[in-house]
C-alpha cells in the first residue's frame, strides 16, 4: 500500500498532497504528511510501529490513546495549550486508532506539532531543564491516573532480576564463546549485582508507587518550539507502561548528564556532568517533587545506578549471544557500550555523595 493509500484510511479528512520519510529515530519510521484541508495547509505525522520491538501494537496504541487522553484534559485544566503539549492520535475510519496496511504492520497518525524540533543530545542546560519539565509536567498530569488500566507491552522491562538472570544465562551458556573477551566487565557487573537489584527487591515488596512511566526518557523525544526553545510536548508513548519514577529519572539521568555519548569508545571521559545533573534535576523535580512518597526520594538516585549497570547488563549479554538485539556499528560496539555505562556507574559511586546533595536542593 502506498503511503497516500494508507493516509485515505484515516478520518482526517481533505486532500493527500505529499509526503517525506523523516528519517530520525530509533525504531519506527516517520513520515511527515501534507494536506490540504477547507483551503488550509495541514500536516500529520504517520508513523509505522517497530513490529520488532512491539509485539502487541494493538495494546500499545490502547496504552497512548488512555494516557493522552488524560494528559490533555489535565493541561486544559491547567490552561496549558494542549494542542502543542500533547500528542493526538487521529482515528481510522472503522474508530480504531490505527490501520494494518497488506504486510500486517501498523500504522498511526498524529497531529504534526508544527513549528517543532527534537534534539539527539545537547550540551545547553536550558534545555537539559526543559527536557526535566517535560518528562515532570507529563508525570505531575499523570498522578491520579491508575497504572493498572495500562497493559504491560514489554513484561519485565526494568525489571533488574530478570535482567541480571538473563545476564547469568548469557555468560553460562556463551553461544560465542566470547566471554573469555570480557572477563572484566563481567566480573565489574557482577559486583553491582546487590546493589542494581535492590531497587526491584523495594518494588516487589510493594514500598513504592507504581506509577505511569514513560520509559524512554531521552532529549529526542520532548519537542520544542524553534523560535523560542519552550519544551512542547513528550514523544514516543510507546513504552508509557506503569513503573517506578526512579526507573524515568534514572534513565534520563544516565542519557543527558553524562559527559559523553553513550556509546563514546573514549571511555576516560565518561562521567556524570554535575551541571547537566543539576539542570535535568531541577526542571523534573520542579514538576513532582510535591507528589513523590519519602522512599521514592531517596530511591531517586540509586534509580540512576540501576538503570546504567542494568543497561550494561543488556549490551554485554547482547554482545556474548552474537549482538541480536542491539544494532551494531562495528564489531565490538555492544562492548563499548558496556564499558561506557560500568565507567558511568563507577564514577556515579564515586560521586554519590554530592549527586545527593545536589538533588536535595529540589527536594
Ligand atoms: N507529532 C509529532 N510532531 C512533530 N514531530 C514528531 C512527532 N512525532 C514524532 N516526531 C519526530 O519524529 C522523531 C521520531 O519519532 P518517535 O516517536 O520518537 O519515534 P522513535 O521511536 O523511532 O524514536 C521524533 O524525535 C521527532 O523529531
Ligand atoms: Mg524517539
């Protein structure tokens, strides 16, 4: 089916003009639509889900469809303008809120958010604090909203035990026979083991919230305006599953405030860059503080930890059963990725004491 083709099953009416492949992001493919509609230009974003990495897209647009719809009706109410703060998921003909083209993939349509840039990574930290207001603001609209009503369309994502397990069968069973390669940063992460877990063990016995998180909190998926750099709204609901706060902040943490990029082979200056720390901290905080329990305060920044070494977990097992589920540049490169995020967790023990003291400030 061509792209017009799929574009006629959507109830958005008016005339298909053209389209373009946007060509960033990591696992669906964007297009940007234009049509023309009562004499005026409109333009929509079609997106055809990763069939991969989402097994069940039916659930997964269900997941956004409830999420958005709630987050909209509290950004009116806090007389936000929502049609730049929240994605709308447009309805196909039949009232679902997607269409299977001939192959069997899925495809949704969103309302464009006109005038709007998305950046991969940044050193600004006016922006690293609009990227925490962001994620904050989606969050503080989400308190209330109960995560039981969500599917679990990735069982077990941040679930560190069953990461470390599968760590454990990946260096037993060493279909490679690589893991006489990295001895070291299999014995490195398997002494964070106590400690990345214990986050899971605090859940598991039910002390902590279970929240809506989005899971996929980096800077390329909050918009902002162009002209005027305000943070819009958050992308990519795919993963919005409930969760731990500590899971949404840990993984920004580990994305934005460290020095380098996440796959940098020049591990010596991987760190955590105090000032990006600071700034991400202060605008999500500036959004939740209120709302979070004690323990979830305090679990904040061992979220930070559990989430990098639980990431290294998943690039080194990756790596010992023949790099399958991480796309691979050069051969090696789920290596340095591992080596990369067990630096970052090293110098985030390192540094503990004054992270703490930072993110104390906005508590
Ligand atoms: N509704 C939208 N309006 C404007 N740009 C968008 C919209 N949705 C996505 N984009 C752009 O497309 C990119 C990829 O979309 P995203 O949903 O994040 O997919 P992926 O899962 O592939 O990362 C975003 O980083 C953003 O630049
Ligand atoms: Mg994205």
């Amino acid at each position: 089916m061509t792209i017009q083709e799929i574009c006629s099953l959507f109830d958005i009416g008016g005339q298909y003009i053209d389209c373009s492949e946007l060509g960033i992001g990591n696992i669906n493919s964007t297009y940007i639509i234009d049509f023309i509609r009562d004499g005026e230009q409109k333009q929509f974003c079609l997106q055809r889900i990763n069939k991969n990495a989402f097994k069940n897209p039916e659930q997964v647009m269900d997941n956004i469809v409830k999420v958005t719809n709630y987050v909209r009706e509290k950004t009116i109410q806090k007389g936000l303008p929502s049609k730049r703060f929240v994605l709308r998921a447009f309805n196909a003909l039949d009232g679902k809120p997607f269409v299977v083209d001939d192959n069997g993939d899925y495809w949704r349509c969103y309302r464009y958010i006109r005038n709007s840039v998305t950046y991969d990574s940044t050193n600004d930290l006016n922006i690293i604090e609009n990227v925490g207001k962001a994620f904050g603001r989606f969050q503080n609209c989400l308190d209330g909203f109960s995560a039981s009503e969500l599917y679990i369309t990735i069982p077990n994502f941040h679930n560190t035990i069953k990461r470390f397990e599968d760590f454990h069968k990946a260096i037993e069973e060493d279909p490679f026979d690589r893991a006489k390669k990295v001895k070291v940063e299999i014995e490195k992460l398997l002494s964070f083991e106590e400690r990345a877990t214990k986050l899971q063990r605090l859940c598991d016995s039910g002390d902590l919230p279970i929240r809506v998180t989005h899971n996929d909190t980096k800077c390329n998926n909050v918009s902002f305006d162009k002209d005027t750099n305000e943070a819009l709204a958050v992308l990519d609901l795919d993963t919005v599953m409930p969760g731990l706060i500590a899971h949404d902040y840990g993984d920004a943490i580990r994305f934005i405030a460290n020095a380098v990029v996440e796959d940098c082979p020049d591990i010596s200056k991987v760190k955590i860059d105090f000032n990006k720390y600071e700034a991400f901290t202060k605008g999500f905080l500036g959004e939740v503080n209120k709302s979070l329990t004690e323990l979830e305060k305090q679990t904040l920044n061992l979220g930070v930890f559990t989430i990098t070494v639980e990431l290294a977990t998943r690039f080194l097992a990756d790596y010992l059963n023949g790099d399958k589920y991480f796309k691979v540049k050069y051969p090696g490169h789920n290596v340095f990725r591992t080596k990369n995020q067990i630096a970052l967790a090293e110098d985030f023990i390192k540094q503990e004491e004054k992270l703490n003291e930072i993110l104390k400030k906005y508590l």
